[in-house]
C-alpha cells in the first residue's frame, strides 16, 4: 500500500490525521452558553457561524465550493463535523467565540440575516473575538499496490498510456478518483473531456484518439489522486445509448463511475510533487519529519513540500 500525507503548513496546533474520504470532529472543549456565537474558519475563511440553532446559524461552502454539503455542527457545544474528506481540506482550522456580553458584534452577525452559503468572508485581522482553539489537519491519502506509481513535477505534463490494442468502436473512458473526466470515442468530435469537480481540469486535458491514452498539462498539486481507465469494446451491448456518439459534449457535467463504465484496463497512482520554494524553514522540515516518524516510525519516505506563499502551503509527503 502507499500513502499520501498532505499537511497543512502551521506548526504549534493541534494535530488530527484523517484519512481520505472519513468524517472528522473538531472539538472545541469549552463551555458555549447559550447566546454565544461560535465562528469556524479554514485558511482564514469563514466556514460556519453558530448561533446555537440551525435557523439562526450558516455554514459556509468555501472557496471553489470545496465544503458544499460536508459540514455538520454542534449547536451546543460548537464542534465542527466535516464530512467525505479530501486532500483539499488539509489546512489550518480555527475557532472562535464571541461571549454573549460582548459589545459591537450583534448587527454583524444579526441572528435574523438570512444565510448565504457562498459568501467568503474572511478573517478580520483586528478582533475582539476569542480564538479558542486551532487544528491542522493532516489528510492521508492511500492506493493500492497494483496501481501504476507515476511523479511529476508540477507545471509539468504527464502522460497516462493504457497499452491495449483500441479498435476503431471501442471506447475509453477516463476517471479521477471516481469521477469521469474524458471520454474517448475515436474521434475529437465524438469524444468528451469534462472540467471535472471545481474545475480542476479545465484547459489541461489531451486525448490521443488513437490509443486512448490521456495528457495532463500544467499539473499541480490538487491532480494528485488515482486515474482508471476502463473499456467499453465496440461488441459489448446495453452502451449505445448513454455513450451516444453523437451527443453533444457538455465538458461541465459531473458523471460518478457507475456499473456499466466498463472494464478497468489500467490504474495509476499520479503524486505531484509540489517545486520547493525558498520560504520554507528548518524547522518546518525538522516538523514534518517528526510527523512522518510519528505516523509510520520504521517507512522510508520521501518529503515533497510547497512554498508556504503558494496555495493552501501544504506539504505533500508519500511513504512507500
């Protein structure tokens, strides 16, 4: 089995490790009276107010919308659920509260505004506000041995070759950890590529119409994950419809692998390793080596870290 570490870049919180795809509570371990108001953000953006009921409170969906419809919380004690976690949720997590006596903060947080979910707002720099606690959050990432293990530098292009014989009505089709992202019928006018979830790939996809393979251009880190290829052959039945070829491609459509996807020709295990960046100390490597000896003490591994300026500053660490 391999694994994917992906730690968030600050030192000193409390740690939680999750693996991918589980649900996570972040306890906050206070006393919350009742008109106390709870305020959760992720990188500095808000993703939840409580107000210590459901119809008084709002929860977030993120930037790129990456906490739509995972985020679950206790009214009365202020924790945070987060739920079918990704590596997109690696970060820093901080809570605070703002005691029902304190002064100045009923009209911005009016308990009668009604909630809108898309709304980024972030951290004020100067706050009266109490942080209470902070969480970094490690995600683990896990794939199977018999997947092909590919590293690529990111901004660079990596290229996914099945190495079957395609016949002329055979279709390819293509997915990113579940998620269909290209559809190869042949030719470029019968074929798909999709933008995939927050259009994570639009612009970087390449299909050879000839052997089926895929190209990725100009990758970064968030295309780490497991792509599988599957075959539908131009004989099989029960397919023509669903994959009509003459459908019109509609590249922001969200198709989930299903049962008559066809079968699995080839798995890779795609690592992206993030270009090291001179804003990245010693003792943050010193920290992310101790978490790697605390997680898998005996592991050989082999540390990949982003510039701390650079999106989300994570680091991305495979034990193999």
């Amino acid at each position: 089995i391999n694994y994917i570490f992906v730690f968030p870049g600050v030192f000193g919180d409390d740690v939680v490790t999750v693996m991918e795809g589980d649900t996570v509570t972040l306890h906050t371990d206070i006393t919350k009276k009742e008109h106390d108001k709870m305020l959760w953000y992720f990188e500095d953006t808000r993703i939840a107010l409580i107000n210590g009921h459901p119809n008084t409170s709002c929860l977030y969906d993120g930037e790129d919308g990456r906490f739509r419809d995972r985020l679950e919380v206790d009214y009365k004690t202020g924790s945070l659920i987060i739920t079918d976690i990704t590596t997109e949720h690696a970060g820093r997590y901080e809570a605070e509260i703002i005691r029902s006596e304190s002064s100045g903060k009923r009209q911005s947080l009016n308990r009668n505004r009604k909630c809108d979910s898309t709304k980024i707002t972030k951290k004020i720099s100067i706050s009266h506000d109490d942080t209470i606690k902070t969480f970094s959050m490690i995600v683990i990432v896990v794939f199977a041995d018999t997947d092909e293990l590919k590293s690529v530098k990111e901004g660079d292009s990596v290229t996914l070759h099945i190495d079957v014989n395609k016949q002329l009505n055979d279709l390819i089709l293509w997915f990113f950890n579940n998620t269909r992202i290209a559809l190869n019928n042949g030719e470029r006018d019968k074929s798909c590529v999709y933008d995939g979830a927050d259009g994570m790939f639009r612009g970087r996809l390449e299909l050879d119409y000839e052997t089926g393979s895929l190209t990725i251009t100009n990758i970064t880190t968030e295309h780490t994950g497991r792509y599988e290829a599957n075959i539908i052959r131009g004989n099989s039945t029960g397919t023509s419809k669903p994959l009509n070829r003459t459908r019109k491609c509609d590249s922001t459509k969200i198709n989930s692998k299903s049962s008559n996807s066809g079968d699995t020709i080839k798995t890779f295990n795609v690592n992206v390793n993030a270009v090291p960046g001179s804003g990245l100390s010693s003792a943050a490597v010193a920290g992310i080596v101790v978490g790697v000896l605390l997680v898998a003490a005996a592991a050989v591994g082999v540390i990949y870290y982003r510039d701390r300026k650079s999106r989300n500053g994570k680091y991305y660490i495979q034990i193999q």
